[in-house]
C-alpha cells in the first residue's frame, strides 16, 4: 500500500468515526393560539405599505422619513449590517485555495580558519498554495454562522427601523396633544378672565362680596400657573425629536396639526402565528439560534483531525537578481494534524458553545411569549381607550353645557360664584381628558403596529 493509499484509508476511518458528533439539537416547542383572546380583534383591510401611512397624516410620512434618513442609532445599526456581511465575506474566503509567492535576492560569504573568504549569491522565485480539505465542515459551519449572523443584524436593523417610527409616531402625537392642552388652558385662561370681568361688575354694583372677587382672581391666577408646565414639556418634546430626527434642538421645528384630526385606524393584527414572520426582533433571534446551530458544529469538528495540502512551485539561479541557468522545483504535501492534549481546551469550548445555544433557545422562547402578550396588551388597549374617548366625548359635552346653564343662572342671580367655578373646572378638565384619550388611543395603535412587527416599507 503506498502512502496515499495509507493516508486515504485513514481519513475515511476518521471520517465515519466522527461525523455523528456534528449534530445539532431542534428548536424550543412554544405553543401558539389560533386566535387572539382579545375581542378588538376584529378583521381590518390589510395595509399596504409602510404602517404609519394608516394614519392619514403627509406631515408624520415626513417626518418619519426624515428620521430613517437621519437616525444617529440607525446608521450606526446600518454599520453593523455592513459589518456583519465583511465579516461573513471573510468567513467565505476560507472555502477557496490560498496562493502565495515570494521571491528572495541575496548574497552570502563565508570562510573556515585560515582560508579566504568564499562568496556566494542566489535569486529564488515560488509560488505556493494551500488548502484545508474541509472534511468535517468546520469551515462551512464557520460560514454558515457568520451569514446567520449577518441576517440577524439585518432582522435587527428592521427592528430598529420599527421601534424608531412608533418613537417618532408617538413623540408627534405627544406634541400635537401638548398643544391642544395648551390651547385648551388658554382658552380656559381667556373664559376665567371674563367670569373675573363679570364677578368685578357685580362687586361694585354690590350684589358680588369682595370673598367672590378674590376668588376669581385665584383662579386666573392658577390657571396662569397651570400653563407653564405645558410650554415647558412641548419644548422638550419637540427637541427630543429633532435628536430623533438628527436634527439640531435649537432650530427645529414641527409642522402644525390638529391631534383630533388624526385618523385613528382600524388595524389587522393577523394569526398570533403571524408574529414569527413578521416581527424582526423574533426573525433575529430564529437567526442567532441558526448561528449558534453553527458554532456548535464548528467547536465539535474542531476535535477532528485537521488535512492540510499544499503545493509550491520554485525556481533558483546562483546569481543576483537574475534567474539565468536556473534551477526549477516543484512539491506537495498532504498534511493530518490532531491535537492529542490540550488540557480540555477543545472539549470545554465545545461545552461553552452548546451552553450558549441553550441560552439562546430560552431566549428566543421567551420572546415569542413576550410578543404575544405585548400583542394582547396592545390589542386590550385599543379597544379600552377607544370606549374611553366615546364616553370622555359624552362627558365634554354635558360640562359644555352645565358651564352654559350655570353661568347664565349666575348673571341671573340664582347661582352662587362657587357652582360657577365648579362648572368651568369641570369642563376644563373634561376637554383636556379628551385631549389625553385620544393620545391614548393614538398610541395604543403605534404599540399594536409595534408588537405585529410593522411592516416598515
């Protein structure tokens, strides 16, 4: 038997002694439903195209728009996709032959005791290649894991893309809500200065004390109070959007919108089954696990032998700088290397690999749990603020009309000033719950987009 022969014979004899070590286990078992438990569940006309466009606004398309463009956080997202793909690129050139060539010039002397100096000179050209015979699949399992690892980082770039306009959504909404309580309080501001102008008349005509007088001019000065807070929180909103939007805080500005106008949509949120397709963070972590799948593999062949061959390909001259007369060679070798003793270094890295694809199984089962009770939850919201704005709106519209009836009683005489006070309170805070309703309901929404996975284009 000649050496080849020899050294075939024992690679199949490894070969079939170690391949059952590259299996990998199956995936965490999670029980879905096929139907939401929650009655807002009710069929919508799928949407088309990117979610936020649901809600009727040009100037939210805008700025979302901006945002994807300009995002800080999402550019640097964007990197590590770019990242994540060099790196599988790299992983990929291990599949194919290395080649190599050198080429060396030089001169040597030397002489023994007593003699005089000999010099010699040489010039020498080769070209070499080696390649790993990738017969456990260390390599492709090295590929393999560094392409799931590039799909996760694009699945992360989507979620981040997601989570980044239900942020931009939501802010805006903050804002236009803002400035409607803002409006509200200064239209509640401007009906206390007038029940003041009329409580002041009536107190130098002596029908009103000086008790009512000052009462009044409590109010209006708590009222006056009461609108700090608000300027205060939309200047703070509308610069954390602009730090959203990559834009400079102090030269920002929003587009104006009434918030009631906003169109609150009817949304389909699909088959809990539907969630393992179309939210991104879920199809990141399915991505880690392959890439985890892989790891494992690549740790169990590292065990195996390693076959090396190589060739190289040369040409010397006993001269300087010239390859005239020379001297050609050739060569190949087929190497196996394996590692005898390494004080449990392969076998613990092995250990870590699977432990750490059993980390990542829990992890993806609690997150396939955690989506579908955020869908729940959204879905729950929905339907509770919804009833809350219809019966915030009977609300107003009761307070509207006590403030009416109340305060034409009091220029009448018939009412005191405290049941008139009483009245316009309640109407204020009626019309700015309705204001805070329709956020809530606004933002129920973005939430229920969220937790569905979008889509974002």
């Amino acid at each position: 038997m000649t050496r080849l022969n020899f050294c075939i014979s024992l690679l199949t004899a490894v070969i079939l002694s170690g391949c059952h070590s590259i299996a990998v286990g199956p995936r965490p078992a999670v029980a879905v439903e096929d139907n939401w438990r929650s009655s807002a569940a009710v069929e919508a006309t799928p949407l088309a195209g990117a979610w936020w466009s649901s809600f009727g606004v040009g100037e939210l398309d805008q700025l979302i728009a901006l945002a994807l463009e300009q995002n800080p956080d999402l550019r640097v997202a964007a990197e590590r996709v770019r990242q994540a793909e060099l790196q599988m690129a790299v992983a990929g050139a291990t599949l194919f032959p290395s080649l190599s060539a050198s080429a060396t010039s030089g001169e040597s002397r030397s002489r023994n005791q007593g003699e005089e100096w000999q010099r010699s000179e040489s010039s020498r050209a080769s070209l070499s290649t080696s390649y790993e015979v990738d017969l456990w699949g260390r390599v492709s399992a090295g590929r393999a894991a560094a392409s799931a690892s590039a799909e996760a980082s694009r699945y992360d770039l989507q979620a981040a893309q997601l989570s980044l306009a239900g942020a931009v959504s939501s802010g805006w909404f903050q804002y236009l809500a803002l400035q409607e309580r803002l409006a509200r309080a200064e239209q509640n501001l401007a009906i206390a200065k007038r029940l003041e102008d009329i409580v002041s008349v009536r107190y130098q005509q002596g029908v009103a004390s000086g008790a009512d007088l000052a009462r009044q001019r409590s109010s209006v000065l708590s009222q006056e109070a009461s609108l700090l807070p608000l300027q205060l929180q939309l200047r703070q909103t509308r610069m954390a959007l602009a730090v959203l939007l990559g834009e400079s805080p102090q030269t920002f500005s929003l587009p104006n919108y009434e918030l009631m106008q906003v169109n609150v949509p009817s949304i389909d949120a699909g088959l809990p089954s539907d969630l393992l397709v179309n939210r991104p963070d879920l199809a990141s972590a399915e991505a880690q696990l392959r890439a985890a799948d892989a790891d494992v593999a690549a740790a169990r062949a590292a065990l195996l032998p390693s076959v090396q061959l190589t060739a190289s390909l040369g040409r010397s001259a006993s001269q300087l700088f010239s390859l005239s007369h020379p001297a050609d060679s050739s060569s190949w070798s087929l190497s196996l290397a394996q590692s005898l003793f390494d004080g449990g270094r392969l076998g613990n890295q092995v250990k870590i690999s699977e432990s750490r694809r059993l980390a990542l199984i829990e992890q993806y089962r609690k997150s396939i749990l955690v989506s579908l009770q955020e869908t729940e939850d959204a879905l729950d919201r929905v339907q509770v603020t919804q009833a809350q704005e219809d019966i915030q709106r009977q609300l107003v519209a009761e307070a509207r009309r006590s403030l009416q009836l109340t305060e034409a009683r009091y220029r009448e005489g018939s009412n005191d000033l405290m049941s008139l006070l009483d009245a316009q309170r309640s109407l204020f805070q009626a019309e700015d719950s309705l204001v805070q309703q329709r956020l809530s309901r606004l933002n129920a929404s973005v939430d229920l987009f969220k937790a569905i996975g979008g889509p974002v284009h």
